[in-house]
C-alpha cells in the first residue's frame, strides 16, 4: 500500500521576469486506492502539482513521498525508475504517435524498457481489452475518435502496472457520449494498490471521486455582507500568489499594488486611492492573487463578494 503526502509544495518560475508561484505552500495527503480530483480554474497550479507528482518538474521547496520514496530528493537513475514504473501519465492532448497503431503506442513504453517484442504485443492486447478497444488495436490514433484515442493513452499509462496514475484534463476533448466511458474507466482504476490523481475543471468527475481539492477559491463562493476593513501603513491586504474570494473598495487612505521580481525586490504596478476598487479578477475567475496589496497609510477598505460587488455596481459591470 502506497499513500501520497506533499508538504508545503511551492513551484516557482519567471513570467516576463517577474516571479510567478502557480503553486505555494500546498498540502495533500492521500490515502492509497482513491481517486482524487484537483478541481480549479485554468492557470491555478493543477497541471505543475502533476508534473511535481510525476517527477518532471523539480519544486523550490517542499517535500512529496509516495509509499517510503521521497520523490522530491530522487536524481538521475533513481528518477528514470521512478517515472519508469511507479508513476503513469495521462496527458490532456492524448500525446499519442500518429504513425502508430494503438498497440504500438502502448508497447511504447514497454519496449523503451527493454521488455521484449512479443511480451509488450500481449501486455498491450491485454490493455486495450480492459479499455474495451480489442477490435481497434491496428488503428492510428487518425482513425479513432477522441474518447478512443483518451483510452489508449490510458491504457499507455497502465504499461508498467504502476501504483500512481495521473491524468491531466482527461476529458477536456471529449464531447458528452465520448466522456462517459472515460469517467467509467477513470474510476475502476482506482482501488487496493493503485491511486488516481485527476487535475479537471469538469464536474462531471465530482461525483467519482473519493475526495475532491479545491486549488482555488471558486468565483460565486460563500455569499456574506460586505465588510469594513482597516489597515495601518505598510500592512498587506492579500500577497502575490494567494486565493482570493474579496473586491475592495478604498474608502479612505491608499493602497499600492505591487508585484515580485525574479531578480529579487518588487516593481510598483498602480496606487489604488479613494473610491477605486481592487482584486476583481481573482475572485471572478477563480485565480490566485497575481500581485500583493498593501496601505502605504492608514486605510480604511470595505471588502464584497463578487456576487454583492456587482449588484451594487451595475453601471460599471451591467446587469
């Protein structure tokens, strides 16, 4: 039995050199043979928390251990191992070889391993069996529909028998008939032995899952009044990278909004002076914060939902 732990999990990167953190200070503890739903808008970390999980992309802090394997400290052959037969991808664009029949994608990987011609034939028979293409093997992905194609690309990641599956948008090209038997597929691979990890945005996998994780706060979340706020000189109002589910409104004093820089310090982006309003997009789209607020004096703020800040603002949002 294998379970999943990541600790304070933080990925950053330089975006038009400032510094991006898709991913900060993220927590997950999983129990083996569930399936598990990272559920956000686009841009909010899902697919970076993946390719942690999956050791493609090495984080600046935190820790992730799957079973005894601490896979943020595994380097070179140890690595190789570990994307080799402990973890299996399922990517959002099926990643499929054109030129390749159903059964020669997935004896992809096999054969990369060294498994030999006629045992990756039958483990690749046996796979596209249990995804219910065993009349489509001698197919190229030009010749199979969408949902098809998302199954041989399941059955790819399922090569190796490994014990953690993730899936990235799995159902994001498939149209309504296609996506059901994806959503089957998805959940019986989940249990004793085997975890599944799902980045979506699509609720029709909510029902599935054993658990389901919010990356972000989601716009049109819990309604409540506004409220009135105040802040001292130099006080943070919310930092770079954090969710957001608040618009303020100044109602006296400033604010500065700022962002960081890769290259250490911040960059000044607008002051934000009595009657303006701040932090709209975060809570509209769901993202996280993309620069931080602070007072540069004593300030008073009167913080809405989205919600409330649009019915009393319909001159500037509409109706």
């Amino acid at each position: 039995m294998s379970d999943l732990m990541v600790s304070g999990l933080t990925v950053e990167y330089s975006s038009g050199g400032y510094a991006a953190r898709p991913v900060d200070n993220f927590d997950l503890d999983v129990p083996s043979g569930q399936l598990v739903l990272l559920r956000g808008a686009s841009g909010c970390g899902k697919t970076t928390v993946l390719s942690v999980l999956a050791g493609i992309l090495t984080p600046a802090a935190g820790t992730v251990r799957f079973g005894d394997v601490e896979v943020t400290r595994l380097k070179g052959q140890a690595m190789t191992e570990y994307r080799r037969h402990t973890v299996g991808v399922v990517f959002q664009a099926f990643n499929l070889v054109p030129s390749l029949s159903a059964s020669e994608n997935v004896q992809a990987p096999l054969r990369a391993a060294g498994v030999r011609g006629s045992t990756a034939r039958r483990r690749a028979e046996e796979l596209l069996e249990r995804v219910d293409l065993a009349d489509r093997m001698m197919h190229r992905p030009g010749d199979l529909s969408g949902g098809e194609q998302q199954r041989v690309a399941i059955a790819r990641a399922l090569a190796h028998d490994p014990p953690l599956i993730l899936a990235d948008e799995p159902t994001a090209h498939l149209d309504y008939i296609q996506v059901e038997g994806v959503l089957r597929l998805l959940r019986s691979l989940a249990g004793p032995g085997r975890m599944v990890v799902v980045a979506t945005h699509d609720e029709r996998l909510s029902p599935l899952a054993d658990r389901v994780v919010a990356m972000t706060a989601m716009a049109g979340g819990e309604e409540r009044p506004p409220e009135t706020r105040s802040f001292v000189a130099g006080e943070v109002v919310f930092e770079q990278g954090d969710e957001g589910d608040l618009v303020y409104v100044v109602e006296d004093g400033e604010i500065v909004i700022v962002r960081q820089l890769v290259a250490g310090g911040e960059e000044v982006l607008s002051y934000i002076g009595p009657g303006t309003y701040f932090g709209e997009l975060a809570p509209l789209f769901g993202l996280r914060r993309s620069a931080t607020a602070r007072a540069t004096a004593p300030t008073t703020l009167t913080a809405y939902t989205i919600r409330t800040f649009r019915e009393r603002n319909k001159d500037v949002w509409g109706t």
